[in-house]
C-alpha cells in the first residue's frame, strides 16, 4: 500500500468492531459501515477501454451484506425510507467506504475511482458542494486528484443548480461527469458546465454521426465521453464501429464487460459474467 495515512487508519479499524463504530473491517479486509440496520459495503465496475481491455477508471457502488444474496443496492432500499438530511449522510459514507477500499487495493494503478453523487445532494446541501469529502480525503492523505464525481441527471429548471454545484467541486479540487441523454444534450453540457467526463447510454440507440460530433468536441476539450450500460451484443458492436469511424480508443462500461466486485479488476482480460452475476 502507498497511503501510509490510510494504511494507518486501517490498522486501527482493524481493532473495532461493528457495536462500537460505524466504520470496521471484516475478516477479509474491506471496510463496512452501516445505516439504518443495514450493513454496507463497496463493489467496483470497471471502466475500459475497448478493443484493448485497459481499466482507466473504476465506478464505485454501494452493495448490502447479506449471507442470503450477492448483495443489494443501497439506493433502491433505501432512498424511499430516508430523509434529505439521511440521504446525504448515506452519500457521504458511501463515498467515504469507497475511497477506502479502492485506495486500499494493490491492484488501483493509475485509475480513476468514479463516484456517485446522490441528486438530493444538489439542492439539499446548502453551499460549497464538495468540501466535507475534501477533508476526509486531506485527512487520508488520499489523491483528490484521481477522484471523478459523478453528477445526477437535472431537469432543464434545475440548469442553474449544475452549474452552482460543478463550479463549488471545481474549486474543492474535484474532477466530475455529467451524464447526457444524448449526444446533442453532451454537446451542450460540454460548453455549459466543462466536465471532465461525459456519460452516454450505450443502452439507448443513438444517431452514430452525432456520437461522432462529440467525441471531436470532447477531445477538442480535453474531455472524455464513457460509455455505461453496455450490456448486449448489439451495443457493442455499435460502439465498435463508432471506435472506428473516430479514430479514438472508446471507453466503456456495463454488464457485457464486467460485473460489479469488491476487488479491483487490474488489467485483467474481459470477462463476461454469468446471468447469476447479473442478477
């Protein structure tokens, strides 16, 4: 491990236990917290670069421990039950889990860690989105540096609130992505909010033409577009052929590719996981 802080810290999770924290490990090292009565973890879906394999980047997830199944999204069980103030409690964990057990893998490399910002955090944190996280990382001695938050989806009436909130993580030293509906809306995005990343559907047909159009611009802008939701033979082919009409290696994510883990892919070869896996 290179985190020393980190590594540190670990060493004195390692002496707690589940009663007496919110945050321990389990036998096998990963860190867990808990909300509500629910035991967390993080899982990691890889970010990779087509026709070649390479991880650029890893999606961090929040998944239930259960000896009864794989593991459950937090979001779906939860997000109903909790309040704003909760919801961003559990963000806040959640990113904070992740960083752990990402940082703490030999395996990271130079990737990425790709996390999730839940949309209540938009309007119900009240000003300097990002500085909370900021502190924990500093405190760590972890790398803001190859962290990449991922914004929600917002309403056309909310364009005022993505723009607040991207200039507050900017200036917190955070890298982030914005998710489009389309290559147009990425186009927009791209000159609105200056992203880093741009996160298209895969899942969804698309004008190929268009898709074309913004991979130039992302370039042009030092940008990178991903994309997610890989899942079946026909959107990989389509991402194929737009991978050689552009000229540019294509990033990608999704079930096709790679399940969710706790442990980190590295540069293994492509997997594909069984239907079980999926599930």
């Amino acid at each position: 491990m290179t985190y020393p802080v980190l590594k540190q810290y670990l060493a004195r999770l390692s002496g707690q236990d589940s009663t007496t924290t919110s945050i321990w490990l389990d036998p096998e090292g990963r860190a867990q917290g808990r909300f509500f009565n629910c035991t967390m973890t993080s899982a990691f879906q890889p970010v990779r670069e087509l026709g070649q394999g390479g991880v650029v980047a890893y999606e961090g997830l929040a998944r239930s421990v259960s000896a009864a199944d794989q593991g459950l999204s937090l979001w779906k069980l939860l997000d109903h039950a909790a309040s704003d103030d909760e919801s961003i409690e559990l963000d806040r964990l959640c990113r904070m889990l992740h960083a752990i057990n990402f940082f703490r893998q030999e395996d990271n490399g130079s990737a990425d860690l790709y996390l999730n910002v839940h949309d209540r955090l938009l309007s119900a944190v009240s000003s300097n989105h990002g500085y909370a996280f900021q502190r924990i990382l500093d405190a760590l001695d972890l790398p803001i540096g190859r962290i990449v938050l991922l914004l929600p989806p917002v309403t056309a009436q909310q364009g005022w609130l993505l723009n607040y909130v991207a200039d507050n993580y900017r200036r917190n030293g955070f890298r982030f992505a914005v998710s489009a509906a389309s290559p147009r809306e990425g186009l927009h995005l791209l000159e609105r909010v200056r992203p880093d990343v741009i996160r298209l559907d895969a899942s969804s047909r698309v004008d190929e033409g268009a898709v074309l159009g913004l991979l130039e611009q992302a370039r042009l802008a030092g940008a990178r577009v991903v994309f997610k939701r890989v899942e079946t033979q026909e959107a990989l082919l389509a991402l194929q052929r737009i991978g050689a009409a552009s000229g540019q290696v294509l990033l990608a994510q999704g079930y096709l590719l790679d399940a969710p883990r706790t442990a980190l892919a590295g540069y293994a070869a492509l997997t594909r996981p069984t239907e079980s896996a999926k599930a």
